[in-house]
C-alpha cells in the first residue's frame, strides 16, 4: 500500500528544512520568524513544522484505512492532504503555535506521523487538544506514549496553557491507552459537529 512506497522511498531529510528563509510565492521570506523549526524533541522523535514536500508521506498516512479508521471523515485524498498542509503550514490560522507537525524518528530521519496541539470549541468552550498519529510499520513501541507526554508537556511548559483534552472514539483503545499514558483521564461524552467523542482531560497542576 501506499505507506510502504512513502516509507521506502520518501523519507524527509532534516537537512530540507531552510534555517533562514523559504520560497513564498516567488520571494524569500523570514521562516516563520516566531519559533523554532523544530518545535519539540523527545528521546526519539522530533516534531518540526510543516514543509510543502511533507505532501506525499503525509497523504500516505492519511490514505491508509487502517490508520484512519477511528476518525469520522475516514480515509482523505492527495488533494485533501494537500488542503490540510496549506491549511497548516504556518501553524495553526486561528493560533499558530498549535499545529500538526511532521513527526520525525531520529534514528531513522524517516517522516513517521503527524502529531500536535489543536484548537477547538467544545460545549461553547474553547479547548485544545493533543493529536497523534502514527505510521503503522512504528505502532506499540512506545511512541504515541511518548509524544503524548511531550505534548501535554508543551502546551503546559512552553505555551502556557491550563487544561489540555483529547477526543476519542470511544472504540480507539490504542489512543485511548495513550492519552492516560499522558496524563489525561476521561472526563465525560461530547458531541463533536455530529460525532460521538469520548473527552479525556488533564488539567496543569495535575501533570506536575
Ligand atoms: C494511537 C497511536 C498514536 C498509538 O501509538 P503507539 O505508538 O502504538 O502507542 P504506544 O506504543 O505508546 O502505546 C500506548 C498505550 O496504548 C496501548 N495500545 C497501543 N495500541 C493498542 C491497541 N491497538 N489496542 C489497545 N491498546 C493499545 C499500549 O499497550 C500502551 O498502553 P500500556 O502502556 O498500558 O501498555 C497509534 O495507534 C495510531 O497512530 N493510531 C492511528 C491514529 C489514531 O487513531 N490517532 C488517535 C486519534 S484520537
């Protein structure tokens, strides 16, 4: 399937990310000048921003069915990949230091899942999320446990923030797993533009 050619063959080198500068339409300008590339680091992976050649790896990922079942809109296109990424490219529209970035393994320098903080509005609440998604070929390795704390860690430490949630299909036992691996307990059912969600919260002082 269509991750097997993305791993093999496309695997993200670090070394593409512009230390000063990027092409936007046809001038230079400031790398996006408020943070860092690479935006969080644990003991094997690294989450950097977005990169416009991130297209193919991550539309693998999000090609797959497996990978997609526990989300509501299923499977999504190149061309729906390619929205998202513009979408995000400078973080997230509404706040840009929440965002999905690239997820890098160390070891390897292979582009393995997109991970990240995210926006929402929840009951007339705004809220924000931790995200994570990985490559299969990397499952039940410890990984989603580990950026799941360095994510909460993030939002906590750096950003400031004082409450962080996930929203799960209640059927996802692996994200499940992983979001209390973070810290996070489930604190009630939510109705998501439609979907069921299971909600599981932590809040600052309790990650201390
Ligand atoms: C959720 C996801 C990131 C977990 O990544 P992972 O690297 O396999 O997770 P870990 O190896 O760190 O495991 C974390 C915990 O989940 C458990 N777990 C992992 N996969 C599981 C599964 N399929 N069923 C039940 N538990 C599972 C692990 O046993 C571990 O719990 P433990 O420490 O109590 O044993 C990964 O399954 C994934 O990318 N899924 C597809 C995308 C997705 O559904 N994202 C979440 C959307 S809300």
């Amino acid at each position: 399937m269509g991750l097997a050619r993305a791993w093999s063959g496309s695997m993200t080198p670090l070394g593409s990310v512009p230390e000063m500068g990027r092409i936007k339409g046809g001038k230079t300008v400031p790398a996006r000048g408020d943070g860092p590339v690479i935006v969080l680091e644990t003991e094997r992976l690294l989450l950097r921003r977005l990169l416009p050649g991130d297209l193919d790896d991550r539309a693998a990922l999000y090609g797959d069915p497996d990978i997609r079942r526990h989300f509501p809109e299923g499977t999504l296109t190149v061309a729906e990949t390619k929205e998202e990424l513009t979408w995000f490219l400078d973080g997230h529209p509404e706040d840009g230091r929440l965002d999905l970035w690239a997820t890098i393994h160390k070891e390897s320098r292979r582009f393995i899942g997109r991970c990240g903080l995210l926006p929402w509005i929840i009951d007339g609440v705004p809220e924000v999320e931790i995200a994570y998604l990985l490559a299969k070929s990397h499952w039940r390795r410890g990984l989603g446990a580990e950026v799941a704390r360095a994510l909460v860690r993030h939002g906590f430490d750096r950003l400031s923030l004082t409450r962080l949630i996930a929203l799960i299909d209640p059927e996802n036992g692996a994200s499940i797993r992983t979001a209390e691996r973070g810290g996070l307990a489930f604190e009630r059912e939510v109705d998501v533009d439609g979907v069921r969600a299971s909600l599981y919260a932590i809040a600052a002082m309790a990650s201390e």
